[in-house]
C-alpha cells in the first residue's frame, strides 16, 4: 500500500519534505503535488509557489501493480512531555483507533536528553510486540530527534509489527541507564499504513512428509484481503527416496494449488532436470507453474489456501518433504487517494482543521530566546524582550539563530561540562 508523511521547513515555509511511507515493496513513485508540479523521486522535497492549500497524491507501484494511499494520518502522543528519571523506565502512551492491520509504521520522537547514550527506547504495540528503537550507548551527543523508519534506524526491525491489530494503546518506554543526565520524551508521533494492498500468510503446519499414495496438503488461511489481481506462491519442497532415504530428483512429485473457492491448477508436475533434488522459488516471480495464477483473479483471498503434493504414480519407493509454503495475494489500486497539505506563510501553521493559524514560536519546545529574555509571541512573529529596565531589545523573529555551543566528554565514568 502507497502512503506518505510530510514536514514544513521552519526557516522557509513555502518547503515541504515528503517521506514515501509504501509497503510491499515499492520500486517507483508518482508524486502530484496539486500545484502543477510533479516528481518521480521516492522522498521529494518541494517547493511551493505560494501559501495555499493542495491536494497532494502518491501512487507507488511494485510487483504486484499499483496501491493507492491507505496511510492513516499521524498521531500525536497527548500526555507529554514525560520526564525521564535516571535509573527508572517513563513511558508515553498514543491511542490508535484505526481498524487497519499494521502493514508500515514510522516513529516519529523528539527526546530532550543530554548524554542521548544513556537512553533505551522501546515502543510496545497493543498486541503486546516488544521493539527495542534505540540500545543504550556511549554517544555522548544530546537529544534523540527524527524517526524511526525514516532517517533513524530502529535497533530492532518495526517488521514485527507487520499483520498485528493498528488500534489500541501504543507505548513508547524510556529507560535511563545511567546517573547524572536527565531528560524528557517531549514529543512523539505513530503513522501506521495498513497492509490491506498485499494480503500475505506462511502456512503453519510445516514440515510435512509426502509418502507413496499418500498426499501431503499444507495449508495457508489468509484472513482478509482484496480482490486477488496478482498472485505469488513460494515453496520449498524436496524429494528422497525412501528405501535409501537419500535425496532424489523432484521429477517424482507433483505440486497443485487451491483456492478457499475451490479454483485448482498444477503448479509442477514433475517438469524439472533429473539433477533437482529442490524445487526453493515462488511461482509468479522465478518460478513459472505449469497452468496460469491469473485463474484465481478477481477471486477473494480470504479462507484456506492448501498446496497439494503427491508422489507420481510410477514412483512407489520415492517421496518428499514440504518444508516452506507462503500464498501473497495483492491487488491493484485503480484510483489515487490524496491528502490535503496546507501551506502556510512565515509564522503561522496548519491549525489542524487545513486553516493557517499563528505559529506560537514561544512554546517551551520552540522558544529560542536567550535565558535572561522574555519570549513575546506576536501574529506571525516574535521578539526577545528584556525584564522592564534590564536593557533594550537584543532579539527578535529570525533574527534570534545563534546558540551556545557545548563540549561534553566521559572520562573514567565522570562527566564534564564546560
């Protein structure tokens, strides 16, 4: 399934940076960014000519044809920030409500944290599913800013989400590893695509053994799924023979597979080199079945898919094993979902409701002000104000950029700051 995420550029508010949130495999893009302009980049970045609101579509494209966005909006966590404690594990929790499976997800943190070496991440799906984001370290560099299947690289693959229930309770926990640096989980976002292009199963009753008249059926029960337009089935079956019990070639066995509405064709019948002692490959990739997959399109993938193996009749004293049986069934999206993206002018932001509204740039996670300032916020800008009969006006808008520098070094368990 095709899906996306963007972000404006602070500093130049006509830029948006879209981030390509595609499942299954995607290997090009069809970017509309509504304003004329289009791109064939995975993750474009754009200029807009001027502060409007546009109507922005991808259609990805894979094996398996084109998949039209089904990304949930992102979600922000509601009860940060949490501070994190030395020593103790702090967690943050987000509620999806989306009936969707999990087919993609990005993560998206801000974490305030000197010395960002002590701090462990781990996200906690409803289902349960433990995904370590970020191992503890010696980077003696502050704060954990970016996303996690994005341009962070979770410790852990976010694959072990994929198939689970989207809606629930997920948990982001902090630990704190070590003394002395403290913190807090400031922000942090979920956007989960849902995996309903592609429906896919690995059959759980393996391995089998494929005697002389005696067929082995393996079965793959898929749950939901679209309309079947492509279909790939992956195998891994061997043969022997059995009074020797050595290998032998898989010319001895034949392969059907059929659908939960009873569609039945053969996949292999024996039409392989005598030297084959594996038929390992998937059928509408690298393999190619004796009668056609397109015989099971526009049917409906749910029920129990079973991979058939039989011993050829004039083979008494052969048989086999089936060791892997996969069925994907994906389906191509006619149509191109698009998501509205406001573009607004210096100092304001999409309000939430596709209206610009002033941008508070003296929020706590915004305020750029020096400490011995007042952060003033205006319509569309700021100033940096001194306490009444401090001084004058050191600061204002944009033209507030330096920061102080800072060099952090561990020697022998310690930290030292200047």
């Amino acid at each position: 399934s095709s899906g996306f995420r963007h972000l404006i550029d602070r500093t130049d508010p006509l830029v948006a940076s879209f981030s390509d949130l595609s499942t299954g495999g995607a290997t090009s893009w069809s970017w509309d960014f509504g304003d004329g302009a289009n791109s064939s980049e995975q993750n474009p970045v754009h200029v807009f000519p001027i502060p409007d609101r546009y109507s922005v579509c991808l259609q990805s494209s894979n094996g398996c044809g084109s998949a039209t966005a089904q990304c949930d909006p992102e979600v922000l966590s509601n009860d940060v920030p949490v501070p994190i404690v030395d020593l103790q594990t702090r967690s943050s929790k987000i509620q999806i409500d989306s009936l969707a499976n999990v087919g993609d997800l990005r993560v998206r943190v801000d974490i305030k944290h000197t010395w960002r070496g002590d701090v462990r991440l781990t996200l906690v799906s409803p289902s349960g599913t433990r995904v370590i984001l970020k191992q503890t370290s010696n980077d003696s560099s502050d704060d954990i800013v970016g996303t996690y299947g994005g341009n962070l690289q979770s410790a852990q693959p976010l694959t072990a989400f994929e198939g689970e229930p989207a809606r629930g309770l997920w948990t982001l926990e902090a630990f704190d590893a070590f003394s002395a640096d403290t913190g807090r989980i400031a922000a942090w976002a979920l956007a989960i695509c849902d995996a309903r292009a592609c429906a896919s199963a690995n059959a759980t009753d393996l391995p089998k053994n494929v005697a002389f008249g005696a067929p082995a059926t393996s079965i793959v029960s898929l749950p939901a799924g679209p309309p079947i337009d492509r279909l790939r089935v992956s195998v891994d079956v061997s043969a022997f023979q059995v009074s020797t019990g050595t290998p032998s070639g898989v010319t001895v066995l034949k392969l059907e597979l059929q659908s939960p509405s009873g569609t039945r064709i053969m996949l292999f019948d024996g039409n392989a080199p005598l030297s084959t002692t594996r038929l390992v490959g998937t059928y509408g990739v690298d393999l190619v079945p004796l009668q056609t997959l397109q015989a099971f399109t526009g049917q409906s993938p749910v029920g129990n898919w079973q991979l058939i193996v039989t011993t050829r009749p004039s083979f008494p004293d052969y048989g086999g094993r089936i060791d892997v049986f996969r069925v994907q069934a994906c389906a191509t999206g006619s149509t191109t979902k698009c998501r509205a993206v406001t573009i607004c002018g210096p100092g304001f932001v999409d309000d939430g409701t596709g209206n610009c509204g002033d941008f508070d740039e003296c929020a706590p996670l915004f305020n750029s002000c020096s400490p011995e300032l007042t952060c003033v916020n205006q319509p569309g800008t700021f100033q940096c104000l001194p306490e009444p009969g401090v001084g004058v006006l050191l600061a204002s808008g944009a033209a507030l950029i330096g920061a102080l520098g800072r060099r952090r070094e561990r020697r022998g368990g310690e930290r030292l700051e200047e």
